[in-house]
C-alpha cells in the first residue's frame, strides 16, 4: 500500500512543478484540469506526509529506548513518545486505507433528488412536502443551492411528485444514501380518532448528468408541448411551454413545466432524462454483480425501505444500519449530518472488508 502512495506524492510533486512552469501557466484550461487533479489526490498526500513524520517519531524513540541511557525520567518520556507515534501511525494507515478505495466518480457531481408520494393518499403527499423542505434545509446548511425542476402538488399543500436539483461541491457523495423508500407513522391532522397511520414515499437520488455522459438517440425521444396545469397565473396556463419528453426504448417519460419557457423545460427535461436512463443502466450493471452488491448500503435500490421517521415517539430509524435517533424535529429541519456520517462510515468499513478478502 505504502508504495502505491509513494508514487502517488510523486504525481503530486509533478503536477506542482508543471502548474509552476510558464508553459502551463499560460493555458487557463491546463491549469484548471491539473489544480483538479491534485486537489484530488491531495488528502492521500498529507495523510502519507503525516504517517512518515509519525514513523521517524517512532524510530528516533526506539533509537533512544535501545540506547545506553539509563536515566529513567528520559527513556520513560522515550517510551510514551514511541507509544504515541505508533498509534499515529495505526490511526494514519487507517486513514490511508480509506482514502485509496475506489471513489465513485459521481461523488463531485450534483444532483437531481425525485420525491414521489408512495402508499397512503393525501398524507404520503404531506410527507413528501416534508421531505423536499427537509432536503433544501440541509442544503442551504451546506450553502448549495436548489432548485425546482417540476412540481406536481395536491389541494391540501402536499406534493404528488417533485424533481428538484442540489448543486454544490460532493452534493451526490452526502445524498446517495437517501434512494429508497421512507415510512413515516403518526397522526394525521384529518384523523379525528387520533389513529396512527403508516404512509411511504418514495426517494430517488440521481447524479447530474450531461448528454455527452449518456449519449441519447434524437429518434429514440418523442417530445409534447402541452399546457401548464396548477398554479401559475394566466401567462403559464394559457401558454403551450410545459414539455412532456418520452424515450421509447425505455418508456421513461420526463415532465417539466415550472419554467415559462419552453425551452428551459425541454433543457431541464432532458437533464432530468439523461440522469434516470444512465441510473437505470448502472443499477443495471450493479445488479449483474452481486459481489458489489453486497458492498453498498442501500444506495439506488428505490424498493427498498430504507428509514422510518416515527412521530409519536419522536423517533427516526436507518434500517440499513440500524441507526435509531429521538431527534425527528431535528432531522425534520435539516440536521442531517449525524445520520449521513453514519451511513458513509458503514459503506467505507464494508467496502474495506472486502478489499481485505481480496
């Protein structure tokens, strides 16, 4: 592993010796890709400087603990020094391990975030309302920025279906544990025998992507221009610009109709497209492998029931990995991190497992 590393550093230097040369600096472009290059690369870097720092520590000590000083004062401080550098060496490789895994190459992309209202009617579609302010809280915790892309709402305030975008720096890599099914149980507010009910949603995460990504063929899309429903005013319900995009390989049919033009809504249909048809085939692939399939904590299968936020009791349970946090109104507001953490810990801890047996 260490000398894996090692050629990585060396890769690191060199692309600090290239963008320091008048040649590179020159070509704005050169520049770009290499400084994304090693800031990639960076972490490995500084976690193998410090595992060498924390080496010679050690070996200075035990150069010390074998010597001929007999004062015990000094070879007791010797020893707690050799002590340390060695679990900081441990903590290090760690560390190290971790990092070397294979990293999604989606994980620095944005993404595009579906809510569907699942089983239970009216408060399923409340709960998915819930949901969508729960996720653009968290993001603006984040500073990202979202966006609507197509909304379909209900006369009650709750949402049939809606696609929104979150941009920002790893946005995919902190959301693509939230694909699946959430349960919720509580009281409904039209339930006057105070009943618990059980509704589900239904939450898929997709990576951005362009259409040189996925290529598409023209022929294969049937696009209809229709006219807007809901809410909108004159202008959007008098005027063709919504967009209904339908890929007949596939059958996948894309909606979007929040935006006057419609040229925005075929851009923003056909983003939402390319993403679902290159999901689909990579859930494809996944699925041919049962091995990685093992190595993953519940990310893109959309029929399995992932998490249960229960109200009465205040609490909310990752069936993944068997997390239970009493912080539901916490959660509610867009405090996700606690529960993110936990399920990237859980997949980087079984995705090491099995580099370890192989």
């Amino acid at each position: 592993m260490l000398e894996k590393v090692k050629l990585i550093e060396e890769k690191y230097i060199e692309i600090e010796k290239r963008m320091a040369s008048p040649e590179v600096y020159s070509d704005p472009q050169l520049v770009a890709k290499l400084a994304r290059e090693q800031k990639e690369i960076a972490p490995i870097v500084e976690a193998f400087r410090a595992y060498e720092k924390y080496r010679r520590d050690a070996e200075e000590a035990r150069a010390i603990l074998d010597g001929k000083n007999d004062d015990p004062e000094f070879r007791e401080m010797a020893e707690e020094e050799y002590d340390k550098a060695r679990e900081m060496m441990a903590k290090t490789e760690q560390e190290l391990k971790l990092l070397l895994l294979p990293r999604d190459p989606n994980d620095s992309k944005n993404v595009i975030i579906e809510i569907r209202g699942g089983a239970g009617g009216e408060e399923a579609a409340l709960f998915a309302q819930n949901l969508y302010r729960m996720y653009t809280m968290y993001a603006e915790s984040k500073r990202w920025k979202s966006e609507i892309l197509n909304l379909n709402e209900t006369e009650l305030g709750g949402i049939k279906e809606v696609s929104f975008m979150i941009e920002g720096d790893g946005a995919y890599s902190r959301m693509k544990f939230e694909s699946g099914v959430h349960r919720v149980q509580r009281v409904p507010d039209t339930e006057a025998s105070g009943r618990i009910h059980t509704s589900t949603v239904t939450v898929a995460v997709l990576p951005e992507m362009d259409e040189v990504d996925f290529q598409i063929n023209p022929a294969d899309l049937q696009i209809d221009t229709y006219r807007s429903s809901g809410a909108g005013g004159q202008h959007v319900n008098k005027t063709e610009s919504a967009i209904r995009i339908t890929h007949l390989p596939t059958g996948t049919v894309v909606e979007c109709q929040e935006e006057r033009s419609q040229h925005k809504n075929r851009d923003r249909a056909m983003k939402i497209l390319v993403s679902r048809l290159y999901e689909a085939e990579r859930e494809k692939q996944s699925a041919a492998l049962a091995a990685e399939r093992k190595s993953q904590v519940g990310t893109g299968d959309r029929s399995e029931r992932i998490r249960t936020y229960n109200y009465p009791q205040g609490r909310v349970t990752d069936h993944r990995i068997g997390l239970t946090l009493y912080k539901i109104d916490q959660i509610m507001n867009g405090s996700l991190d606690e529960l993110i953490d936990a399920l990237i810990t859980a997949d980087q801890a079984e995705k090491l497992r099995m580099s370890e047996e192989n």
